[in-house]
C-alpha cells in the first residue's frame, strides 16, 4: 500500500535543530524549575546559570556545524552559515541581556523563572526563523518570537505604561501580522510555492515582472516585515512600547526582534524575491531614508534617554535598510548583505549595553532621564565609562565596532551607485551625535546630583564588561567578522 | 475555475435565502405572548438572582484558555492514533515529546495554582 503519512525524516534533520532544541530546553527547564523550586537567591542564581549556559551552549552548536549547508525536512529549514551567523547574534543578544536582567528583574518584584522562559521562546523564535527556508517556516518563527516579547513587554503588569505600551505592541503587531500573511499568500498564489528557493527559480522565469498581484505580495510583505523591524512609517508603536517595558526587557525587545526581522526579509526579499529586486529596491530606499531621518530627528528632541534610544533603534534599522537597498545579487562581489549581517552582529551589543546601564541606573534608585546621568564620571566612573563606550559605538566614532558597522553599510551603498544615500547616512550620523554626546556631556561635566544608591550587581559587570570588551575587539577585529559574513553570506 | 466560484455563489445565496424564508415563516404562524417568566435567560431554569451585565472574575478566562490547550492535544492526538500503525515509532516519539512539553506547562499551571478555585 502507498504510504500516505510517509515523511522521509532521518536523523541527519534534527541536527539542524541541536541549537534550537537547546534553547528550547532552556525554556522548558526555567519554567518547571522556576514554579518548583521556592523563590529564593539560589534558586535565581540556578536559573541564571541554566540560562547562561544554554545560550553559550546554542551558539557553540551552531558555530561547530558551519560550513556544511544541508537543508532538512523536506526543504523547510536549513542550517546554512547565514543562519549560523544570525543564530549566534540572536542567542548572543538573548545571552547579553540575562546578564543585566539577573538582578533588575527580582529586584523588581518579577517572576525570573517566567521572565527567563518567556526570554529562551522569544529566543527560539528567532532562530527558527534564521534557519527557515519556506515562508510558512518564518510565519511561525516570527509569531513565537513575538507573543513572547508582548507577555515581556507587560511585564511590570503594575505599571500602567507598561501595559500601555504592551498592548500597543500587540495590536499593531497582531496587524502587521495580518498583513505580513496576507502578502505570503499572494506570492504562493502567484508562485504556486511556498519554498523560497522555488519561489525564486520560479520567479526568475517570469518575463512580465511588474504584474500588478506580484508587485501587491512584494509590498504587503515588505510592509509586513517593516512593522517588526520598526522601520518608518510603520514605527507607532516603537517609542511607547520600549517606553513603557522594564529596561532589560526593551533591551532584548530592541534587538532581537529586530534580527529576526531582518532575518526574515533577507530570507524573504533576498533569496525568495531576488528576481524582482528592481520592483523593491526603490521601496526599501523610501523606507531608509524615511526611518533614518525620522528616528534621529525625533530623538533629538527626547529628554528621557530611554526613549530617545528608542527612536535611535529606529534610525538604526534605516541604516541597516541602506545596505539592504544597495542588494544586486545574490553572489560574489556583493557587499550589501554581509554589510547588514554585520550590522545587525554590531547592534546587537551597542544597544543592549546602553540600555544594560540605564538599567544599572534604576537599579540604583536613579531614573532614565538625562538629568539622571548628570555627574555619574564622579559618582560611578565604570558605568559612566561603559555609557559613554556604548553611545560612542552608537554614534559611529573610530575605531568601535559601530564605526566599522556604519563604514560597511557606507561602502555597501556607494559600491551600488547609491552615493546620495550614503551621504544621508552621514549627515544622519553627524546629527545623531548631538543627542547621544549630550548624555555623555551630561555624565561628565554634570553637577553630581546624589549618588545611586548601593545594590548588589555582581552579574551586572560581568554583563556590562563582556559588551565593552566586544565593542572594542570586535571593532578591531571587524575585518574577519566581515570576512566571516561574506564567506558565509556567499554559501547561501 | 468560474463555475466553481459559481457554485459556492449559488450555495451562499440558497443558504441565505432559505434561512430567511424559514424565520419569516416563523414569524408568521407562532403565536407571541410574552411573560416576564418566559423572558428570561433560562426559561424553566434557576431564577436569576443578579443582571447578566455583571463581571466575570478572571478565573473564567485562565480555565478557557486551559481548556482550549487540551483541547487543541485532543485535536492531535486523534489523527495520530488513527495514522498509529503507518508512523510507527517516529510518531511514538514524536507525540510523546509533544506531551511532554504540555505537560511541563500543566505542572507549572498546576503549581502556580491556575487550576484552584477560591
């Protein structure tokens, strides 16, 4: 008899998965061991180590099975090094922030055992959506990435900003999702699939390629995506949400999610929508220009540093549009992905160690205004230091990681003929050193007003230490993370 | 291809149409006289003691959506038992690791008292 239910599954396929199984277990253990055991300081600091270990232990997988791209499951998902690449940033944003989590979120009267979970699910999320090659793949990813983060966001479920914000969140989300899913099935009803190697040799056939439902799937999912990665006209609910969420939560929410965004429109435009890269180039130039300069512009006008890095996560994900707009195609010679690679890899510790020490801050019974930081060189010299560290990665000044992500994504864009666009990028730059150097004016030449008062922060350090060391060696050491994105960026 | 939209096309309107011819039928022929008895809620039933606009108490929720979780592995469960014998022990295992991952959420829901009703 023919087998109707025969799936040819081996073993070889859940090697791809070893990294996310990880994860998963991360997930699975903080939350039993989380409503087990009685809330105590070994038990937090248990759920700490299970965590960190996890995390380190994901990236570890998925470093060892580079250089071998199988795909598995009948074409669902494969393990290529972009995945690799993208999995590492992910598990190292969600690493980055247990750290300055440990102790904020007891402290705040939080369960860490659900926070941890619910970090590890939005965590899985994202790396299945990197190592997704069919659509309904990363709709699914995207989607466990983030119900995750809106429970997050709702965290400090007392405060009525956070539930603002919160729900915010999910309510546009829950649209764009719509949207985003609306535009999948119209590139599988045009298509015929929903594997995006076979979209795209599918695509590459067609003569007529401005066929107004083709052009409709391109702009329902380039919007769909550029709600979840913030970019501008589809930011409304950036500023709030970050806003209103505890400050270790916004800092992972600013990260990862945008990864995973970006993972999912490099899978989706790059290699499924490649072909009709002429029809959405010129969209995705609108979109950077419209994001770079609202999101620099607006934050200059922010006086509480939380939002005002709020509206830079948003400038920075038009930079990183930028290198997406200067995609030609998929092959040598091409420096725009691996640019955006890098810049997503670079982001990732910049601003979450910003937002590692406005959490410190509050920690310390300090607020998230500007006038919080004022005299923080005197009263606490390292987190000063680290802060201005950060904001100076941020801004893009030599030789930090930030400079080189910005340098690359320049390059990308004036090897494409987008000379203009690289001179808005520059212009935006110098603008946005006006709002993050006013923090670190304010940190040094401020009048000490009081100083935080003293907490326990062991993990505090060794988080906040980690990011200013990779801030600095990997922006040394850019050139063969670069090389690295390139190398893996051309398996694909 | 149009016939078929056709088709669904001729059903909505037949299933509309119909459904309206049967309420006006109704309409027509029952007799109507109303008692404050027959109107309520539960006609025959327990007397209300409070208006119907009154709330909920959110435990009512946290058990639908308990509910609807093991609803949703009955769903699974189903088909796998009937396809038993062609997944053999791939679907074994498969299934086994998709209770225990439910279960885990059980026993937090358990523990964090989801399931008590004061």
């Amino acid at each position: 008899m023919d087998n109707p239910v025969a799936v040819a599954l081996t073993l070889e396929d859940f090697k791809i998965l070893i990294p996310h199984a990880i994860v998963l277990a991360v997930a699975l253990l903080t939350l039993g061991y989380g409503a087990i055991a009685a809330p105590s300081p070994g038990r937090n600091a248990a759920l700490t180590v299970i965590s960190v270990f996890g995390y380190l232990g994901a990236i570890v997988a998925a470093l060892l099975l580079t250089g071998q791209p199988r795909t598995a499951f009948s074409g669902m998902g494969a393990l290529d090094d972009m995945a690799v690449f993208l999995i590492v940033v992910i598990a190292a944003s969600a690493l980055l922030t247990v750290f300055i989590s440990a102790q904020t979120i007891p402290a705040w009267d939080m369960p860490l055992g659900e926070y941890y979970s619910l970090l590890a699910f939005s965590t899985l999320g994202g790396m299945l959506v990197a190592s997704a090659v069919d659509l309904v793949m990363i709709f699914v990813g995207i989607e466990l990435s983030s119900l995750s983060v809106f429970v997050l966001a709702a965290f400090a479920k007392r405060r009525r900003e956070s539930i603002e914000g919160a729900l915010k969140y999910f309510l546009l989300s829950s649209f764009a999702t719509a949207i985003l899913i609306y535009g999948m099935a119209w590139t599988y009803g045009v298509t015929g699939a929903t594997n995006l190697n076979d979209i795209s040799l599918r695509l590459a056939t067609y003569q007529d390629r401005t066929a107004p439902t083709l052009l409709l799937a391109a702009l329902l999912l380039i919007v769909g995506l550029g709600f979840k990665a913030a970019a501008v006209p589809f930011h409304m609910w950036t500023p709030d949400a970050y806003q209103g969420a505890p400050t270790p939560v916004t800092a992972f929410m600013s990260v990862a999610p945008k990864v995973t965004a970006f993972a999912a429109i490099l899978r989706v435009l790059v290699q499924g929508l490649g072909p009709l890269r002429e029809q959405w180039v010129p969209l995705v130039i609108v979109l950077s220009v419209l994001t770079m300069a609202l999101g620099n512009l607006v934050a200059i006008a922010q006086r509480d540093v939380k939002r005002m890095l709020a509206y830079s996560s948003i400038a920075h994900t038009g930079y990183m549009l930028v290198g997406l707009a200067a995609f030609r195609q998929i092959g040598g010679g091409d420096e725009s992905i691996p640019s955006v690679l890098f810049y997503n890899f670079a982001y990732a510790f910049m601003n979450i160690g910003a937002f590692g020490v406005l959490a410190w801050l509050q920690l310390h019974g300090k607020g998230t205004t500007i006038d919080d930081f004022n005299g923080l060189a005197v009263t606490a010299w390292p987190q000063a230091a680290a802060m201005a560290f950060f904001l100076f990665s941020l801004t893009g000044v030599p030789p930090l990681l930030g400079f080189y992500a910005k340098y690359f994504i320049i390059l990308a864009a004036i090897e494409a003929g987008y000379t203009w666009l690289a001179v808005v990028v520059v212009l935006l730059s110098a603008v946005s050193a006006y709002y993050y150097l006013r923090v670190v004016a304010a940190m040094y030449f401020g009048d000490p007003a009081g100083a935080p008062t003293p907490a326990r922060t062991r993990f505090f350090g060794v988080g906040l230490g980690a990011m200013v060391l990779s801030v600095a060696l990997f922006g040394i050491l850019s050139g063969p993370v670069l090389d690295l994105a390139r190398q893996w960026y051309l398996a694909l | 291809m149009v016939d078929n939209y056709a088709i669904i096309l001729i059903m909505i309107l037949t299933v509309l149409g119909f459904g309206a011819l049967l309420l006006s039928i109704g309409v027509l022929v029952r007799p109507y006289k109303p008692t404050p008895r027959k109107l309520q809620s539960y006609e025959s039933g327990v007397p209300n003691i409070e208006p119907l606009k009154g709330r909920y108490t959110p435990r009512f929720y946290v058990i639908a959506i308990l509910f609807v979780i093991f609803d949703i592995e009955a769903i699974f469960l189903f088909p796998w038992a009937v396809a038993f014998d062609q997944l053999g022990l791939f679907g074994l295992v498969e299934m086994v690791l998709f209770i225990v991952i439910l279960l885990i959420g059980y026993a937090y829901a358990w523990r964090r008292g989801a399931l008590e009703w004061v």
